[in-house]
C-alpha cells in the first residue's frame, strides 16, 4: 500500500484530493488545523470506504515549530507502519492574508505558509520520501507568471500588497520543485506543481479583511469544484513512467514563467534553508 | 545602536524587531511569552545577522523587572532606543468582567509601562540621544464606552508622554507617542475587522508601513504620530465634538459591531 501526506486536508482541494487518493487504495495521512474540520473529513472519507486508511494529524503548518513537531509524528507513523516509507508528499496547504501578518519567527503569513512551511516539510520528510523514491507535489498557480521573487524584501515589508504576496509565492513554489529536482532527480524523487485553475474553495474568506473577501465571493462562483484538480494530483503520484514536466494542468504539461530558472531556484532554496535554519545537502548524513 | 522592544513577541513588537533589525540596530527583546521570543530571536538572527537578546520578563512585576534589569546591569548593556509596545484590553462592557481583569490594563499599560521606561532612561547610553516610543491608540482620542478602561489608559500614556518629553527636551531625548486606528496583529483582529465591513478596512492601518514610519519619525524628533488620513480626521472631530456626543455616538456603534461579530 502507497502512502501519502497531504496538508490542507480537511477542506478544498487537500480534501477532494485525499477522497480521490482514499478510494484508488492510497493511505492518506492529512495535515488539518481545525480539529472539527479533520475529523469531519475523516468521517467523510470512511463513510464512503470503511475500509479506507486515512489519518488526520492537527497543526498550524505556517508556525516552524509545528512543522517539526507534526513531520516527527509522521515519521514515527511511517516507521512504525509503513516501513519508513513516503510515496508522495502534497504540499497543498495555502493561505491568503489581506494585510502584513507574521508567524512567531517574524516571517511574513503567506510566504511562510504557501512556501517555507512546505519547503521545511519536505525536508523533514525526505528520508522517507528517499527510501520509496516518492513524489513532491506543491499546489500551485497560474498567477505566478508576471512576477519576479522580490529578493531585497522578500516578506514585502515596504510594499506589502495580497495579490502580490500570492503571486510571489506561487513563483517560489515551482522554484522549489524545480530545486528540488534539480538536487534529488538521481536519488528518484519527483517534484511537481499543479495548476488547479480557478478553483470554487473558501482560500479568500478565511481570515481575509471585506475588500478582498468580497472579490473572492464574486470570483469563486466561477471556480470549478475541488475535485476537478484532485485528479491531476492523483495522476502525478500515480503515473508510471515519470514525466519530465514541472508545471500541470488537467494532467497535462503546461507552460511556467521566465522567472524559473537554475540560478533564481538555487537562491530560492539557498535563503529558505537560512530562514528555517537547515541544510538539505545533510539530509540522512548523521 | 541598542533597542529595546516590550511586548515583543505580539504581533506589533514582532513588525517593530523586524524594522529594526532591518536597519541593522541590536535588539533587546522582553516579553511575557518566553516561546515566542525565542522563536522570534530566531528568525530575526536569520534574517538580517543581528545581535539579538531576549529575556522573558513579566512587567506588572517588580521582582521579574529587577532581575530582568539586573542581567542587563552585568552585560553592562545601554540603550539608544525604547520602545513600549507591551499593552492589553478587554473589549466590552466594564461591569461585564471580572474585577481584577481590568485593573490588569492598568497595571500593564501604564504602571508597567512607567515601571520599564524609568529603568531604560537610566540605562541609556551615556552622551547619546535617545528615543522614546510609547504605543497608545486612536482610542486615547476620545472617551470609549465599551472599551473605557483601555481608551482611558492610552489616554494616560498620551499625556504623560506629552510631558514626559518636555522634561526631557534638553537632556537630548525624543518621546513620540503612536496612536493607531486598528492594526492586523492577530487572527482576532482580523475578525473584529470583518465585523465592522468597509469601515473595518478603511479604518485599518497597515502594520509595515506604520512601524517603519514611527521608527524614521521617532528618530526626526516628532512628538505624535497618527497613522492615516482618515484616522487623522477622525481625532481632529474628538478634539472639537463635545464628548458626550462622541461616548454616545462610539456606544451606538460598538454596541451594533459586537452585535454584528457575535451573529457572524
């Protein structure tokens, strides 16, 4: 049996993922920050399959701390049961703030949750990943085209606007995939970023301000349902023979931004492992 | 330059260690949540290679100052800069809480806050300037039913500041006082926001932008800093609006907020 990791779990895309992956066989352990919401979804998915393995593990995955102390519960978890084995890790789960917020470490609330918590996940996981030769998968955007990673200030002290915040994290999520590949391709890991499209979930009303959960109201009535994008997450973790791409939709290649480059990935990566204080290069060198 | 940040690991400290930390300045940081300081001193040193330095310290203490003044006394560190973010409310109204709750505001927002600032003047750094940054809030503009004790004591911290740095003009110090319209520090304030609809984000000052302003106008020896325009009018018309009229009018629409953020 195949295990994957799915963080934000328990609504939206992470969720209609984790049903689809349920039912082709997949045990799946969720990453959720609301207790009621985790357990609904895990209700859900065993009431369509009450044999379904799946697993519902609580926390605020833009804090650090909670990054490691949750990837230590999963790591007992896969050792225990799983042979210390992770087939494909989905780094789902993504936020939107109106306005400048930080974490506890000062790090600006979307980079830090749509990117390093997953880039800091990833690592915590990458033995385990390693050993299955498993896949990363980040949920992406269309929306990182158009824009360059702010590197002089990249937690957008001095111009801090929502939709530029989104974008610029949208971009260091295929720069991370690309990272990662460029680094672990030889070790058989696989990174991927899926473009979900214009998606009808609740990302633009959770802890937003009046102006930017209106716009989200408006625009999400036009949004396809979660589970048209589950698809392309289970066709990456599912197909055989590993494709070369980087960036898909509706389980095909799709074109990505300029700005993904070797040289813009190695910094991306460089400062990410200054900002959660690791270095992947050690990873399993103990 | 030295600073030291009360209230540090609050969502207004943590923008404040940020700014500051930017500008390259060494940071002392106290608060009472000693996790989050450490988290804090983390990302900072990661960030931007500061010196930073924290000590978790309960201000309404006198013993948990003393010792806290004490390290400092054997590190032999002096200061250039104090800012006094530390403060806390209980919104409603004031029959509505426990007793010794709302002595707490006082306790913290202006004893502590005297408390700290008496220990910090005395430990600048000598045949420097100083700065001074209290952190009070639009509400010190105006009497606030249903937040009377933390409008009172932001008003206290207004006028003490006003004085405070008149006695110290000659003694080459600066005191600016920061009132604020609301500010995103929290998951809570978000929703508190929301409750209020357009007004909540017309009224909302942006936190980046309000920090790294205090800090350049605290430097240029400003007395006051009031953060938007619209914030700017609003405590013009508590200046010349009879304040009976503002209570009345401030109760009215508190009253429909809170109404309207417990129904949503």
């Amino acid at each position: 049996m195949k295990t994957v990791v799915i963080t934000g779990a328990s609504s939206g895309i992470g969720l209609e993922t984790a049903r689809l992956l349920a039912r082709l066989g997949y045990n799946v352990l969720g990453i959720g920050r609301s207790e009621a919401n985790c357990n609904k979804a895990k209700e859900l998915i065993l009431s369509e399959n009450t044999n379904a393995k799946v697993e519902y593990f609580l926390a605020d995955l833009m804090q650090q701390r909670e990054v490691n102390r949750v990837s230590e519960k999963i790591n007992a978890y896969l050792n225990e049961r799983c042979n210390g084995e992770l087939h494909a890790l989905i780094n789902n789960a993504g936020c939107v703030r109106s306005w400048y917020m930080t974490t506890y470490e000062g790090y600006e609330q979307q980079f830090a949750l749509n990117h390093l918590a997953g880039f800091l996940l990833t690592y915590k996981l990458l033995p385990a990943l390693k050993k299955a030769q498993g896949r990363v998968i980040m949920t992406g955007s269309d929306s990182h085209k158009g824009i360059k990673v702010h590197w002089n200030d990249v937690m957008l002290r001095h111009r801090y606007n929502p939709l530029t915040a989104y974008k610029q994290s949208k971009l260091c999520n295929l720069l991370f995939a690309k990272g990662l590949n460029d680094r672990f391709a030889l070790d058989g890991i696989r990174a991927y970023v899926v473009d979900p499209g214009l998606v009808n979930t609740d990302i633009g009303n959770k802890d937003t301000g009046f102006l930017v959960n209106l716009i989200w109201k408006i625009r999400k009535k036009h949004g396809v349902s979660p589970d048209v994008p589950a698809k392309t997450y289970a066709y990456l973790c599912e197909v055989k023979d590993v494709p070369d791409g980087l960036y898909f939709y509706l389980c095909k290649e799709k074109n990505y931004s300029n700005e993904v480059t070797k040289e813009n990935a190695d910094r991306l990566f460089e400062l990410s492992e200054r900002l959660c204080d690791i270095q992947y290069g050690k990873v399993g060198m103990t | 330059m030295n600073v030291m940040i009360t209230g540090a690991a609050g969502g207004l400290g943590r923008a404040m260690a940020n700014e500051c930390a930017s500008r390259g300045y060494n940071l002392f940081l106290t608060d009472i949540n000693e996790d989050g300081l450490t988290c804090l001193k983390q990302g900072l040193e990661r960030q931007f290679g500061v010196t930073v330095t924290t000590m978790a310290c309960d201000l309404t203490n006198t013993e948990s100052v003393d010792k806290m003044l004490d390290v400092i006394d054997k590190h032999g560190i002096r200061f250039d800069m104090l800012l006094n973010v530390a403060g806390m409310d209980y919104e409603g109204e004031f029959m509505g809480h426990e007793r010794e709750k709302l002595v707490k505001i006082v306790l913290l927002n202006n004893a502590a806050t005297l408390r700290i600032t008496h220990a910090i003047i005395k430990r600048r750094r000598p045949g420097k300037k100083f700065t001074i940054v209290f952190v009070s809030s639009l509400a010190s503009m105006f009497p606030m039913p249903l937040k009377a004790t933390y409008a009172a004591s932001k008003r206290f911290l207004l006028d003490f500041a006003t004085s405070l740095r008149q006695e110290l003009k000659r003694q080459d110090v600066n005191v600016l006082t920061l009132c604020p319209g609301g500010m995103v520090t929290t998951p809570g304030a978000i929703n508190g926001i929301k409750a209020q609809g357009f007004w909540g984000d017309a009224t909302t000052n942006p936190l980046e932008g309000v920090v790294r302003n205090t800090i350049d106008r605290a430097l240029s020896g400003k007395r006051l800093y009031v953060p938007g325009m619209l914030n700017r009018i609003l405590s013009f018309l508590g200046k010349i609006i009879p304040s009976t009229w503002v209570a009345k009018v401030i109760y009215w629409r508190w009253k429909e907020v809170s109404h309207n953020g417990s129904a949503s």
